[in-house]
C-alpha cells in the first residue's frame, strides 16, 4: 500500500510540476530529464569516447577549449540543456559529459541524429546533405543570420604527425572556410570577387566596407565577416523598401 501511495504521489507532482513548466523553456527539459534519470533518455543513444591522440604541443582536436564547456544539443528532434560538451572539429563529433549510478563518461553522440548544438555563445547546426561548393556534410557554425541569409563558418583541423623518442605524437593546426546561404543556393566566400558576384549590385559597397575594415579583416576575421554580412543585409532590405516606395 505505501508503495502504491508513493507512486501516485510522485506520479501526482510530476504532472503538475511539469503544468507548470513551458516546454519552450530549457526548465522543463532539465526538470524532466532528471526525474526520470538521464541514462533512460535519448542521449543514451551514442558510443563510449576514448581519446587516441598524444599531443605534442597541446594543439588538440577540439573547439575552443579541450575541457568540457556548458552547452545545448538538439538530438533526435529533443532539445537538452544544462549538458557539458566538446566538439572534436578534425573528426567533426560532438562529445558530451554524461554522470550516472556507474561514474562519469564521455558519449559520443550519433551525428545524423544531432540536429543542433551550441557550446556557450557558438551555435552549431548539421547540414546533412553537403554543401554543394565542397560536397562537405557536416557541423557548420552559425556566424550570423537574419530574414535574407545565413552566414556560416566550417571549422576544420590539419593533423600533422611526429615521432619523438618512438612515439607518434599529433599536432592540429586550425583552418576554416566561410559559407553564405543565399536564395537557396550556397556559396563559398574567400574573396571579395566572390562576394561581388553573389552580390553585383553592392560592389561599390563592398568595397568601400573592405577598404574601411582592413585592420578589423586582420585582426579578427569571423568578426569582419559578422560587420560585412549586417551591412550587406541592411542594404539590400533599404533597396527593397525604396522599391516599393
């Protein structure tokens, strides 16, 4: 009988907890993965990780940082929250820190089940079906994005190999290529001509913010790219609302 008590009550406090909580609010999501215990949701569904690289210089495989950083993942259509991830760029993996009853492990998850993740202030999103440009599936970070594109960043590593004392020790160098998503269509941006051709109505434009930000170009190139991409699409939408006028 007490048993029976217990259940119902619990049973009671989770269905009116959870009336209270909005399922568009990361609450709700952590609130419910712990009542019913991380191991029995779906980020279960993955691969132990096992690290299998000596670094040399410490230039590891990973975004940012090789420690585990707060962040999000959307995985198998479920948003999770409150989790702690790292992003293996050279293998393009996402890893997460799972705690459970048997000790602390490192998943990694399914990428054709990950739709999304962020790791802090850095939003990810697959793009399954390859990039037309390069043919390159995979996790792409979102640098900026408003109602007329998408402007993305692909993250790579170079892994550069070395023997020291009959050892095999790793190196990775870092490398990136930027992307605009564009009246459906995707296209690879290294230069301003390639800029210019996606954009030939705003050359003068370009070029006098190209001319403008050299310093800014050098110095931080995600952030130039951020500036260019706000001003491009603030032009184009005082374009269209002078056509219409």
């Amino acid at each position: 009988m007490k048993i029976r008590l217990l259940f119902f009550s619990s049973l009671f406090c989770f269905i009116s907890y959870g009336q209270l909580l909005n399922k568009n609010n990361p609450d709700y999501y952590n609130w419910f993965d712990t009542f019913i215990g991380i191991e029995n949701t779906g980020l279960y569904n993955g691969v132990l990780y096992t690290e299998k690289y000596n670094l040399i210089h410490k230039k590891h495989q990973f975004f940012n940082s090789s420690d585990f950083i707060p962040g999000s993942v959307s995985y198998e259509g479920k948003e999770y929250y409150g989790l702690m991830i790292k992003y293996n760029i050279y293998e393009d993996k996402v890893l997460i820190k799972l705690s459970n009853k048997f000790g602390v492990r490192t998943l990694q998850l399914i990428s054709s089940n990950v739709d999304n993740f962020s790791i802090g202030d850095h939003k990810f999103v697959n793009i399954r079906s390859g990039i037309s440009t390069t043919k390159e599936s995979g996790f792409y970070e979102v640098l900026t994005s408003n109602d007329r594109f998408v402007f993305y960043k692909k993250h790579h590593k170079i892994k550069k190999e070395l023997f020291k004392e009959d050892r095999l020790l790793y190196d990775f160098l870092d490398r990136e290529s930027y992307f605009l998503f564009y009246n459906d269509s995707y296209y690879l941006i290294r230069t301003k001509s390639e800029l210019n051709r996606v954009f030939p109505e705003l050359k003068k434009d370009i070029t006098t913010f190209y001319n403008a930000n050299k310093t800014v170009r050098k110095s931080n190139s995600d952030m130039f790219w951020i500036l260019l991409m706000k001003k491009i699409h603030s032009l184009i939408s005082n374009n269209n609302n002078s056509i219409k006028e």
